[in-house]
C-alpha cells in the first residue's frame, strides 16, 4: 500500500507541471501595451578620424629655483600655493652685510687705480716740466762745480799735498753729482715725451681688473636676492630663515599653467597617424561638465620600451581662474587625418552581436532592426558604414533591450488613446476593473 501511494504522488509531480500551463491558456487574458522606447535621430557629420587615449595633466613650464651663491637666508616672505611673478616675486633673500662691505673697498681700490691712469695717460704738465728743467740746471751746475773740485783734488793729489782719502772723497762727491744730473735728465726727456706705452697700457688693465671685481660684488648683492624665473604658483618651499644655503642648493619649485601640457602615449601602431598640429578634444574626470580644445605640440620620438608606447603632449589654454590643475587625470581625443561626411548613430542605440552590431529603426509605430559593423567613435556617436541608414531616421536609444524586428512600440511621454480597451471582447484589461460603488 505504501509503495502504491508513493508511485501516484510521483506521478502527480511529473504531469502537474504540464497540465498547469494549458489550463492557464484556456482562461482569456488581457492584450499587452507596446513598450516604450526613447529615439534619437541618425545625422550625417564632416569628422575626422579619432583616437581616444588617456593622460595626465602638466605645467607648461617647471623651473626648479636655486641660489646662485651661498649665504644664510634672511627672510623667506612666500608659501607654497602663493602666486608668482617671473622677476618680482621674492622667494627668499640672503644676508648682505659683508658683500657689502667688500664692495664699498674694490670701489676705493678702483677710484686709486684710476686716478694712476689717468695721471700717466696726460703725462706732465708744463709746470711740472719746468720744475724738472729748473732741477736739471741745479744739478748742472752742482756737478760742473764737484768736477772743477776733483781736478783741483787730482793735482793736489799729484803733488802729494793732498791725502789719499780727501782725494776719494772728491771723487766720490762727483760720481754722485753725476748720477743725479743723469736722473734729473731722465725724468725731464719723460716728462717731455710723455710715460711709455706700456705702462699706461698696465695703468688701464689695472682699471679693468678693479672694475670687473666691483662688478662681481655688485652681482652677487643682486643674486642675494632670489626671485621667481616664472609667472605662474610657488609649489614647493625648500628653505627657512636662517639657514644656510651653498651655492646652487634648492630653494624652490615655480610652474607655468596659464598652458597646460596634457601628456598621454599613443601606442607604436597608431603613432604614424597623429601629427604635430593636430587637435585634441580633452575632458577631464575633476570637470566632468567643461570641454577644451587643444593641439598636438610635440611627439617625442622615443618609446617606452616597456609599454610601445610614445609620449604626446597637447598643448591647452587654461581658464582665467586656473580650473585645470597639474596632475588632474584626462581623457583624450585625438583628431588625425582628412576629413570626410559619415553617418553616425548614438552610441546608446547599439546593440553588441555576435557577428557585429545592430540598431533599432523606428518607422511608423514599428522598429526595423538594421546590422552592421561599427565604424569610428565620433564624441557619443558611431558611424555608420554604407548606405543602411539615412540621415534623419529615428534611432532607437532606450528600451531597445527587448525588441525584436515588427513589434510595435510607444514614445516614452506618448499617453494612450481615450476609450481604447485593453481585453478581447471589450472587456476591460485585468487590474483595470472598476468597482462600482454608491452615488
């Protein structure tokens, strides 16, 4: 008896399944709505070919700011984030007590130096000459009387009256005579003729060298001060009052962004396509809402052996509020090529195949599905090869999950038509029955 039950309970399980579904169709149902659809209309577009990629956001300009000589830094008036001016803004300043004090000695050296050149280079004046002629006529004179003594001194000597050692002081007497009328003669024919060319051209290097030592003072008092080389933001501050700083030490780090520079890598197959000159459409994640535009400025001819890849950079105007950013992550779209008319479709309307792609078209309260393989990206459209699709047709682009080819759909927004019924026979549709009810 047991077995006997349990044979008619499985036998239940196996036929109710199949019973159930043709009970269910015997009983009328209501007629489904069309569903929903929105459309877009298919255009016709002169484009250019496009290559999307991604990047990173960099200052136009970098300058890593130094000190040009060594010093303690006296006063470091900015921070980072400040605004710079290229030759006004002061990064930091140096002590400049003892370069100073240097300059004011090379510049007495110099005033020195330069009084002797130009002494030499006038040479003497006529009173001065007539000082040396007069001089010269004294010692003429002194040593036309120390010669008459000498001689009388030899004869004396000759005779022996005079002794040996008066005789050698008259000798003495007039060999020193004579050396001074011989300098004294000297100094007048210089005097005369003016110093020797040699030495006025020593005077003037002198002049020169002294110059050229106030000079390096001087610009070492100007390079105390360190001023920004850009116009653009102070991003990083590398020293502090007090310190010490050597010759070229860090003080800083300046960037240009009144131009960005977006660099991307264009991949070692697409890279013969792009040309410098080209634009560039470029969105960025930290802006979704704003487009720019922008051009190829360089394609640097090496790859990055690793990835294939080639670095691009696009050269960007910033805004007046400097809304883009260094490092702000970028999304690229690069434009190469002649331009030519395609047909394009949104990209919304696409449906992924196994052997390509499809759209829905809608025409009349029906759709038509339409195959192809897509063709270029172009912004949120694809193209269209051929002739399958005209220019105004309307496109399919939401609710087209669940269509097939002959179903008739609505407009999302469409609303029913007063009085249509929704059963067979004019009954109202299920869910739709009103219950009457007292006036």
């Amino acid at each position: 008896m047991r077995y006997r039950l349990i044979h008619w309970a499985m036998l239940l399980a196996f036929l109710l399944p199949h019973v159930a579904p043709h009970a269910e169709a015997g009983r009328p149902r209501g007629r489904r709505s069309p569903p929903f659809v929105s459309v877009k209309k298919a255009i016709r577009r002169t484009v250019r070919s496009q290559l999307t990629v991604v990047g990173t956001v960099a200052p136009y300009r970098l300058s890593i700011v130094s000190s040009e000589i060594e010093g303690r830094v006296e006063t470091v008036p900015v921070r980072e984030g400040d605004p710079v001016v290229a030759g006004e803004t002061i990064i930091a300043s140096l002590r400049r007590t003892d370069l100073e004090i240097d300059l004011r000695i090379e510049k007495a050296e110099l005033a020195k130096a330069f009084q002797d050149y130009l002494r030499l280079k006038r040479g003497s004046r006529p009173e001065e000459i007539q000082a040396y002629r007069a001089r010269l006529r004294e010692k003429k004179a002194e040593l036309k009387r120390d010669e008459l003594e000498l001689k009388r001194a030899r004869d004396l000597f000759k005779k022996k009256i005079l002794n040996r050692s008066t005789y050698d002081q008259a000798v003495a007497k007039y060999q020193i005579s004579k050396s001074k009328f011989a300098a004294e003669e000297y100094n007048l024919r210089i005097s005369e003729i003016g110093p020797r060319k040699e030495e006025v051209a020593k005077a003037r290097a002198e002049v020169a060298r002294m110059k050229a030592r106030v000079a390096s003072i001087e610009d070492k008092l100007g390079k105390a001060v360190i001023l920004s080389p850009l116009t653009g933001f102070l991003t990083e501050k590398s020293l502090e009052v007090g310190q010490w700083v050597s010759k070229g030490g860090k003080a800083g780090e300046v960037i240009e962004i009144q131009k960005v520079l977006v660099r991307a890598s264009v991949s070692e197959r697409q890279i013969s396509s792009v040309r410098v000159g080209d634009s560039a459409k470029v969105t960025l994640d930290a802006l979704p809402n704003r487009k720019f535009r922008g051009r190829i400025a360089r394609i640097i001819p090496k790859a990055d052996t690793k990835t294939r890849t080639f670095p691009v950079e696009i050269e960007l105007q910033n805004t007046p509020e400097y809304t883009i950013k260094v490092g702000m992550f970028a999304r690229i779209v690069l434009e190469y090529g002649a331009a030519s008319s395609v047909l394009l479709v949104p990209k919304d309307a696409l449906l992924i195949r196994p052997r390509g792609a499809s759209v829905f078209i809608l025409e009349k309260g029906k759709v038509r599905e339409v195959s192809f393989r897509p063709g270029r990206n172009v912004d949120s459209f694809v193209e269209v090869p051929g002739e399958l699709i005209e220019p105004g047709m309307m496109i399919v682009v939401q609710g087209n999950e669940k269509l097939r080819g002959g179903m008739k759909v609505r407009l999302k927004g469409q609303r029913r038509r007063p009085g249509a019924r929704g059963g067979k026979g004019g009954r109202p549709a299920r869910g739709n029955t009103q219950k009457g009810g007292r006036g």
